[in-house]
C-alpha cells in the first residue's frame, strides 16, 4: 500500500527510521573544523540535513558522530527534538560502512524502512526523498539508491551497471578503472535499505580499496549477489544532491542559496533590491511588501521586516524584528534586537543585546543602544551610549549622554521617565532615576534621583529648580 503524507511530508503509516551520516573529518575542506559544521545561510551544513529530516516525520533520527563529536552533538540538538533524536558514536573514522555498523545495536531487531543521508548535502528537499521512500517500499528492494548525472563527476562514487542497464556495483573515484571513471551516473549517498539485510551485508564489507576503509557503497552490489533486489532511482536535479567537500563548493552554494532567497523575495515577495548581486539575506529572514533593500545590505538569521522597510548600504540586521515602515540609514548594526513601526535608526548606530525601540521613535549618528528601551515619540541622536536604561515616552537624549551602568561588579539600570530633556554630555551614574518632565543642564553629572519637574546641573547634578513652582509663577 502506498504511504499517505500530509503537506509537511509526515509518513501517515509505516514507520521510519533515519539515520544522518555526520562523523567524517572533511579533510578536503582543509580546515580543523568538522565539515558538517561548516555554516551555509549562517546555520551549520548538518542543519540544513536536520531540517528535511524532521519534515518527513521519521520514528528515530540517528545521527552518527565522531570527530569533534561534541561540538555536532550541540549543533544538532538545536534542530531535532530530542523525543526522536538518537545520537551514535563512531570511535574511529573508517569509513561510511563503519558509521552506519555503528548504529546495529540500537537498530537491532528492527524491520522498518531505514533512510540514509549524508549530513553535507544542504539542498535536498523532503518530497525527493519522499519519493525515494515510497518507490523503495513499492518495489519490495532490499536497497533503494538515489542517482543523478554530472557532467564532471570528480570525486564521487560512480553507478555501474550491466550490459541490460541492471544496476551491478558502486566503484568510489580512486577505486575506479579508466572507462568507469568515464561514467557521469553517481551515487548520490541517500538509500533506503531493509535494516536486516543491510547489517548482515555490512559483515561481509571489507577494505579492500585504497582508502583502507568499510565502504556502504559496497553494500548494494553484495546484496544483489545474493538474490536481493536493488533499485536505482534517477533523479534529475544534480544541484540538490551536490554534496559539499570544499570551500570552494561551499561557497558556491552560499551564492546559489543567496540568490534563490532574493529572487523569491522579488518574485513572491514585493521586496526591491537596488543590486540584488550586492546584498546578503538569511533563508529564514522574513521581508514584508514594498520593502527596499540597498546594495551592500546583510540580513541574518531569523530576522523579520514589517512592510514597507527601509534599510540603507552598509547595514548588518541580525536576528532582530523591524516593525512596518522603518528607515534604516547607512552603516548600522542591529543585533537581536527589536523596532517598532515609523521609527528611525542611524546612520552608524549601533543596537545590541535586545535592544528596543518603540514606535515613532528615532535613533541617530553614532548612537549606541544596549539591553535598553526608548520609548515612544523618544529620540536620542548623536554620540550617546544607552545601556540598561528605561526611557518613557516624548523624552529628549541630547548629544554626547552616557548611561554610566557598570561599577566594577555589575550592571546598574538607568530609568529616564517621560517628557524629559536630558542635557549634552550628561553623565546618569546608575543607579539612578531622573522624573517626568525634568531636565538635565550640559555637562551634568546625575548620581542621585532626580525629582519629578525639576531641573538639575553641575557636578555632581544638584537640583536648580522646580520646574512645577516656575511654570505656576508664570501662570499666576
């Protein structure tokens, strides 16, 4: 019977397992970094792999770790749940054979379908290997192989098949004779085997190449000399099988990725780009309508842009939400931080740590906003640093005003309430409150509250006079 999937390709009947391959040490990409954790649209090359997976909707995920095992356990923690998350280590790198020999006691007695995926291939999607599943289990194969052809298969592992077209062998590129390393059908390293028939080929897997290594690629070839069936299935976008073995390719897919997301954005979207080859912008950011986005512009991770947004050359926005209708000026940087609608920021502003400004408020040169929140109508424009600070509404920030918020031990919280003026160059040692409607002369230094309706200067800032008492004066 054929597998039912909903819209998120969520097998409705037989259950799965899966396993990622992901303990390999990526000698080509010449680093001493595991290759899986290699980032492609800021998130690490086994994300990308951890993200299709959980779309299919596997009764296990088993990921088999070994170098820099603990860093790739914490990074794919972040995107499998740990309800169907199942970690195996391989002790010593030989091979993908070994890898997957690995996970036999945990798999022991099993008889549902196991998928396997090499955890460097970022682009394939969940209905292709949907489809692998489904035509594996109508077919009643013992091994079900993913294909496709490249025009130079360089480096990988080559289809061989018989007179007939039968599938006959896997040959690895150093393994291969002249006339096979001529053929361009590869062997993409997605399968889906019977878990019974594989482990007990495994046994008979030995490492008879010029790696010294346990191959799964002899796996299939064993299994049809023994009767089993093995079906290949072609598959025509080479693209989303591509694997990557150096920066090189890695970055190659990086500028694929990257154009892919702006062109939907453009297409689908309603956003403009000036110069759509001169911007950067996450897979996951959201961008809303009528959105215009400048050259030179790099929008990271999960951020998300309210309709008709603004952002100017040289801008990083980095995890962080931009309300409707909010101008960003050249050169900013905005971390985790959030915007409420029709605000302004920068140029050269700097915004950090959760960072929150609320509607219609404004942030201008060379304004530092840290683990702070500007209310409302406030403003702050020029050479000023707010850290751990509390601002109410209609407030005034003049230019070159420090919240002084570390003592030497720890942070201290600056709270400025609403409709107040605060003085150039003030100095707010927290912490410290300054009221509704007062104001701070230029050049003060605030180490005590500051009264409601007061005005305040010198050093340290002494109460001058009560704002309330004057403007009844005036009044009478």
């Amino acid at each position: 019977m054929q597998t039912v999937v909903d819209s998120n390709f969520k097998t409705q009947q037989e259950p799965f397992d899966l396993i990622i391959l992901a303990a390999g040490l990526g000698t080509r990409m010449k680093s001493g970094k595991a290759k899986v954790l290699h980032e492609l649209g800021g998130k690490p090359l086994i994300a990308h792999v951890c993200r299709t997976a959980r779309q299919l909707g596997p009764r296990n995920i088993y990921v088999v770790v070994g170098h820099q095992a603990a860093e790739v356990e914490a990074a794919v923690r972040q995107c499998v749940p740990g309800d169907v998350l199942r970690l195996i280590t391989q002790a010593t790198q030989r091979g993908t054979g070994d890898a997957v020999s690995a996970a036999r006691e945990a798999l022991k007695g099993s008889r549902a379908t196991l998928m396997i995926l090499s955890g460097d291939v970022p682009f394939i999607r969940p209905e292709t290997l949907q489809r692998l599943l489904e035509l594996h289990r109508n077919s009643g194969a013992a091994c079900s192989i993913l294909s496709t052809r490249l025009e130079n298969p360089t480096g990988y592992g080559r289809i061989v098949r018989d007179e007939n077209g039968k599938f006959r062998k896997i040959v690895e590129q150093k393994d291969a004779s002249e006339a096979e390393r001529e053929i361009r059908e590869i062997n993409s390293g997605f399968y889906c085997f019977d878990p019974q028939s594989l482990f007990s080929a495994l046994r008979r897997v030995k490492p008879a190449n010029m790696q010294g290594e346990y191959y799964l690629t002899d796996v299939p070839a064993i299994l049809g000399d023994s009767g089993k069936r093995i079906e290949v299935n072609f598959h025509s976008d080479a693209r989303e099988l591509s694997g990557v073995n150096t920066r090189v390719e890695l970055a190659e897919f990086e500028n694929l990725l990257r154009r892919r997301t702006i062109r939907a954005l453009m297409l689908d979207g309603g956003v403009t780009f000036i110069d759509p080859s001169n911007a950067y912008i996450s897979a996951d950011a959201q961008i809303g309508r009528d959105c215009v986005i400048h050259p030179e512009v790099v929008i990271e991770g999960d951020t998300v842009l309210g309709e008709g947004c603004v952002v100017r050359s040289g801008t990083r926005i980095t995890n962080s939400r931009l309300g409707a209708n909010v101008t960003v000026k050249d050169h900013c940087v905005i971390v985790d931080s959030e915007i409420g609608a029709n605000c302004s920021v920068g140029p050269f502003a700097h915004l950090r740590m959760n960072a929150w400004l609320a509607e219609s408020s404004a942030v201008g040169n060379f304004v530092e906003i840290k683990k702070s929140k500007l209310g409302p109508r406030s403003k702050s424009m020029h050479l000023t640093y707010l850290g751990d600070a509390i601002i109410g509404e209609d407030t005034n920030i003049g230019a070159g005003t420090v919240t002084c918020n570390y003592d030497g031990k720890k942070k201290n919280q600056t709270i400025i309430e609403d409709h107040v003026r605060i003085g150039s160059d003030t100095m707010l040692v927290a912490p410290v409150t300054v009221g509704s409607r007062s104001v701070t002369g230029a050049g003060s230094v605030v180490i005590d509250d500051v009264p409601p309706d007061s005005l305040v200067a010198g050093v340290p800032a002494i109460v001058k006079k009560r704002l309330s008492e004057t403007m009844g004066e005036k009044e009478d």
